[in-house]
C-alpha cells in the first residue's frame, strides 16, 4: 500500500441540539471547538506523527474544552459527582486502554493512553483508575476543576436518568422536548489514519447527568465505543450508551467495512441497525482503511469536523457541510 492522506474525523457528540434551535447556546462555539481538536490532529498527522497520537490529542482539545461533555464539563450523577468514560486503540497492534468511572482528572483520554502502554491490562475503573493514573504521574485535580454551572444546572432541571436520556436523545426541539438549560449533546471522540496506513480511535465522556453512581457507558467499551483494525478501519461513537453496547456498533462497523461496505454505507447500516432492533439513537464517525470517511448520525445533530488535503469540513446538522481552507 503507498502512503495514505494523513485524515482526522472528529465528533462532539449527538444529541437533540435543542439549545442551538432556540438560540441559548452560541452554535459557533461547538463548531470552534470540533475545528480546533481536528486542527491539533491533523497537525501531528502532517508532521509525521502517529494516528493514535493524532487522536489522542484531539480528545485532550475536546476535553479540555467545557463545553463538551468530556473532562472539563463533564456530566453530573445523581449524587453530585463527576464519573468519567474514556478508551483508545491502536489498529496496527490492536492495542488497547480505557478508564470507567474515574474521577478527578482532567483528561481521562490521557489515562486511556497510559492503559495502553503501561499495563498488561486493557481496562480499569473507579477507585484501581485514578490509583494507577497517580502511579503514573497524572496530576489529580480537584472536583471544582472539573464541574460547570451548565452541569449542575442541568443536574436540577433532570434528576432521573430516564427523564436525561429521553430529551438527549430521543425527543426533538420542540416545546414539548426542549428545556431551556439542556445542551444536549454528549461524548466526544475521534478517528484518524496517517501516512503508513494506520488507524486509530479515540473516546471520552462525562457520561449523562443524573446517571446512577457507578454506571458505565459504551465510551470505555472496546468493540462498541469504538473500535480501530487496519484490516477495517476506525470507529467512534456518541449516542445512548446502553443501545451501543447491547449491539456492539463500533465493531459491527468494522465488520461491514472488512466485508466490503465504505465507511459511509457502515455508519448508516450500522446506526439504523441498531435503531430497528433496540430502538438506539445517536451517532457515529469511521475512517475505513481506504481512507473513505463516515459521518452519520439518527438523532437532530451531531458536531463533527475533518481535515484532509489541507481543508477542514464542518457541520452540526443534516446536509451541513463547511468547508476552511487551512
């Protein structure tokens, strides 16, 4: 295979965007922040550097960004603490790390890479993350850091679950559906392959407000947050969580992009399976090893960017397509 056109696809999670349609929430910022984090991707892929590195740094940008649903900004449970979600792959070696429930740092992502590197394991959670986290010198941070008025308002305004999940994602911005405080969108993530052929995926998520405290989404979740093969491709997902991994989406995607589908037809197969056989909304990105780009999404809106052949491509909503110049 000759050398591929280094390409970074990156989401800031799919969700019903009620705020946009009534003007509460300045759309340009969510599109300034999916741009900035493939911009930092796409610089390490054209300099050379690495797909899992490329995503890697791309999520910190997301995370560190308060307003995605990821580190910085992150989702409140129904006990008032923050619980995050992140996983990494590389598809060359299909290496893998990921951190369920952790709290109390500031790029979770950052956590995932070292899981990777650093254990002979592919998972830790709760209480085992933050302690290997500390044991590799990831700075702890207080729980202040981490939380925002947009989480805690929207801690008062859904105080059970069920109630989160059914507006995020399931009803749309009409009166009935919309509430004034709702941001509506989660998880955030990304997928990229580099010169050499190699891709790579990248999740985190500050779960959804007034989760139960030790629910685990599908953002940790190899095979249905994500999932990165050089024989496929590369996936990441947003969306309802518990619909992901009862279906294990990433994968099923990959599968179909080894069977022949491009990334394009997979997203859409893939998603509107899921949705027929149990009723799953949300989103998804995939690069297949080709370098073909999937961006698909059953719910109102799903931030996304891509840079490839020095343009940057952005959207929010259904047929958006922004093109820079970069």
């Amino acid at each position: 295979m000759g050398k591929m056109k280094p390409t970074i696809v990156v989401h800031g999670g799919a969700g019903a965007y009620a705020a946009i349609v009534h003007d509460s929430v300045d759309k340009t910022l969510i599109e300034d922040g999916v741009c900035a984090a493939s911009r930092v991707g796409y610089d390490i892929l054209t300099g050379g550097g690495s797909a899992l590195d490329a995503v890697e740094k791309a999520v910190v940008e997301l995370e560190n960004n308060p307003i995605f649903n990821a580190g910085k900004g992150s989702c409140l449970t129904i006990d008032n603490q923050i619980e995050m979600d992140a996983s990494i792959m590389d598809g060359a070696t299909l290496a893998a790390g990921g951190v369920a429930c952790i709290k109390n740092v500031a790029n979770p992502i950052k956590v995932a890479r070292l899981v990777l590197e650093r254990s002979d394991h592919v998972l830790f959670c709760g209480d085992g993350a933050l302690e290997f986290a500390k044991q590799n010198h990831i700075e702890v941070v207080d729980f202040e850091y981490l939380v925002t008025e947009k989480a805690r308002k929207r801690l008062q305004n859904f105080p059970k679950f069920v109630p989160c999940v059914k507006v995020e994602f399931y009803e749309k911005s009409t009166p009935s559906g919309f509430h004034p405080d709702g941001e509506d969108h989660d998880t955030v993530g990304a997928v990229a392959i580099d010169v050499n052929g190699n891709v790579a995926y990248a999740t985190s998520t500050g779960g959804i407000s007034a989760k139960q405290p030790g629910r685990v989404g599908d953002s940790p979740l190899v095979g249905a947050g994500g999932y990165a093969d050089n024989i496929s491709g590369a996936v990441s997902t947003t969306g309802h969580g518990e619909s992901f991994m009862k279906t294990c989406l990433a994968k099923h995607i990959a599968m179909l992009i080894e069977q022949g589908k491009d990334a394009q037809e997979a997203v859409e197969i893939g998603l509107n399976q899921m949705e027929k056989r149990v009723g799953g909304n949300g989103g998804c990105i995939a690069l297949d090893n080709r370098g073909n780009i999937g961006i698909y999404f059953n719910v109102e809106g799903m931030a996304w960017s891509y840079c490839r052949d020095n343009q940057l491509h952005y959207g929010i909503f259904r047929n958006e397509d922004n093109i820079l110049i970069i």
